[in-house]
C-alpha cells in the first residue's frame, strides 16, 4: 500500500525540498469516503461508541460482533 496524503502547504514560507510525494485525489477521496461510512456502521452501536467496557479484550470482542452484524446485514440482503 502507498500512503496517498496531501500535503498541507499553510504555515509554509518556502516549498518542501526534495521529491514531491505522490498524491491522486481520486483514491484519496475513496478510500476516505470507505473509512467514514465504517466508522459511521460502527457508531450506530452506542456500546462501542460510549466504551463502557473497561477490558480491552471485551470491547475488541463487541467491535468484532458489530462487524460481523454489519457485514450479515449487507451480504444476507440478497
């Protein structure tokens, strides 16, 4: 995977020296746009959303559950 960040020019006098990095704003607003709607699945579950759970290992198990509920709900829909 290739990071694929845009450089942020406020605060700069002068350009960044050296090879510019690589950017193409096609797949930065895709792969943006699949995280928001991944963390938007996950906030509609308030217990992961608030993390009442003070194991790591019982929150990670609910986020696993979660996932598993989203992805049934959009592959069973059929």
């Amino acid at each position: 995977m290739i990071p694929n960040i845009n450089a942020n020019p406020r605060g700069r006098k002068a350009t960044k020296r050296g090879r510019k990095p690589l950017f193409n704003s096609a797949i930065f607003k895709e792969r943006f746009n699949t995280i928001e709607r991944v963390f938007g699945w996950e906030d509609k579950f308030r217990r992961l959303l608030l993390r009442f759970d003070r194991l790591s290992q019982l929150h990670y198990a609910f986020k696993i559950l979660a996932y598993t509920m989203i992805n049934l709900r959009h592959f069973c829909q059929g």
